[in-house]
C-alpha cells in the first residue's frame, strides 16, 4: 500500500508518496530513508512494498505528519493522487477549490538540483486547473445498424443450418435403427433349430447365409464386454460337440495325431460371427477373431464336462 501525505510544516511541508509501512501506527508520523534521488527513492518504495527493504530507526529520519490524503493499491496510482493534491487541496472533492503551489518536498531535492537539501523550491505561478474534457461516444448511424443486424441474421442462419443437418442426421440414425430392430427376429425359414449340431445343418446353414446373414438377429445376443459377446453369438449358432471339430485356420500340430480340424474362417459363420460383434460396437477385427479362437480351442474341454455332469446326474 502507498499513502499520500502532508508534512508538518515544522519539517518543512510539501507533499510526497511514502508506502504505508514507513507510517507510525498512529499515523502522526512516518519515517523518511536516507535518499535524495527521486530514482532511488521510487526504487525504495517499490522494494519495501515486496519486503526487500526494512526501516533502519538509526539511518531513518521521523517526520511529523499534518495530513494523510489518501491510500492506494499501486505506486502509479499514488503519483497521480499526488498531482491532484498538488493542484487541489482536496483530493475527492469534485467542487472547485482554492489552488496550492506545487513544491516538491526537502527530501527528495536531487543533489544535483540543490545544494542546499534544507532548501526546496517553489513556483511562482499557480498551476491552471486542469482542462475536462467530454467524451465524445459516436452513435452508428443507419447503414451501421443494418450491417448489425445482418450480421446477427447471418450468424442465427448458420445455427439454424447447423441443427437442422443434426435433425437429418438424427433422423437417419432412428430410420436405420428402424429397420435394423425389424430384421432382428429370427427367420422362420432357417433350414434347422440352433445352436447347429452337425455338419449336414452347417453346410445346410451355409447356403442361407450367402443370401440373409441374420447379423440383426445374433446381434442382439451379445454381451457387454467383447469376450462375453463373441461367446454368447457363438454358443447360439453351434454346440460344442460341433465346435470341437474345428479350429480357426484348420491347422493341426505336427506332434499330435488327432483328427485334422477343420477351418472355421473359411465358413460364412465366421463372417456373421464378426459383424455381429462389430454392430454398434468399437470392436476391431483381430480382437474378435482372437476371442473366437479361445473360445473354439476351448470347446473340446465344454463337452468332456458337460458328459461328466451327464454322467454324476444318471449317478445319483
């Protein structure tokens, strides 16, 4: 904070910037540095604003004070209260008053300036008050105010277009979820019951899928999670007695002698297995067709429990 003041006119008067940690808790007082330079002198206030600077009682003067005009947040606003001191002797009063000469104050008489530093100099001549002036604020005339106004229409057009390709678009997503909830029914001509159980129904299954992929359908039997998904399609489009006869490229390990499976990527299946997950879904092509994998390498172990759960259930 700085604060503007009056010195008593037994250390000599006149006016000056002091920051307002220099004040005596009482303010009748304030402490003046050892400077001269008006340069320095702004520095020291600046720096004692930020801590920088602390108040020597040995080095520093005490000045009595007459006056305290005002307090204020920045030194820039400090100096232009104390133009207006100088020329006024009240800082808020609106009402025309009588003219103070401008003195600069003892303490702040350069060096250079006086040789004397006990000794400050004073105007002649009163300062004129200062010229008011009016703020002029022009009004936009008539072509200005229509360019206005088309320019607020061209902007509400441009949102208008906006929502109204958003409505298209809107639109054409229900028209299409439309369609896709009325082919989401299971076709009634489909040449056998599923889960698919042998090779004749898949081969059977395979020439229906070339013309309706029933993606709609095994669509709606998914999951909220990818494996979750491509395991319910699976096990709604083949038992895993089926399943166990087939892996995803139909390769066979050289160190087995099992019976060579056959290739479930080259089945049509496979494909409406893969748009089925995708439908409304992030799902890439690779993750699905690993989930696929696992869950027909799996399949051969799904069928021995499943005969052993038959055989504990005929048991007890």
């Amino acid at each position: 904070m700085f604060t503007v003041i009056e010195f008593h006119k037994d250390d000599g008067g006149g006016l000056a910037v002091v920051n307002s940690q220099w004040l005596t808790p009482r303010k009748k007082e304030v402490f003046w540095p050892p400077i001269t330079n008006n340069t320095k002198f702004n520095k020291c206030l600046i720096q004692t604003e930020f801590s920088h600077t602390t108040i020597d009682t040995e080095t520093w003067k005490l000045y009595s004070v007459h006056k305290i005009y005002c307090e204020c947040d920045n030194l820039e606003t400090a100096n232009h209260k104390l133009k207006r001191a100088q020329d006024d002797s009240d800082v808020n009063s609106t009402a025309e008053t009588r003219k103070r000469k401008r003195r600069l104050p003892v303490r702040l008489l350069d060096s250079s300036e006086s040789d004397d530093s006990n000794v400050y100099c004073q105007s002649k001549y009163t300062r004129p008050s200062p010229i008011k002036r009016r703020s002029i604020i022009s009004t936009p005339t008539t072509s200005e105010r229509v360019n206005l106004k088309s320019c607020k229409y061209q902007l509400l057009l441009k949102e208008i277009i906006k929502i109204k390709e958003q409505n298209k678009e809107i639109l054409q997503l229900l028209k299409n979820r439309t369609s896709f909830t009325s082919n989401s029914e299971f076709p009634e001509d489909f040449p056998c019951t599923i889960p698919i159980s042998d090779i004749k129904d898949l081969d059977n299954v395979e020439k229906v899928l070339s013309e309706n992929p029933c993606v709609a359908y095994f669509s709606t039997r998914g999951g909220k999670d990818l494996r979750t998904k491509t395991n319910n399609i699976l096990r709604n489009l083949m038992t895993d007695e089926l399943a166990s006869n087939h892996n995803y490229y139909g390769l066979l390990r050289k160190d087995r002698n099992d019976t060579p499976k056959k290739p479930f990527k080259k089945l049509k299946l496979n494909t409406v297995v893969i748009r089925s997950v995708k439908h409304n879904s992030d799902f890439t092509t690779d993750s699905i067709e690993a989930a696929i994998k696992l869950w027909l390498k799996h399949a051969p172990q799904r069928k021995q429990n499943k005969a052993k759960l038959v055989v504990h259930d005929e048991n007890m």
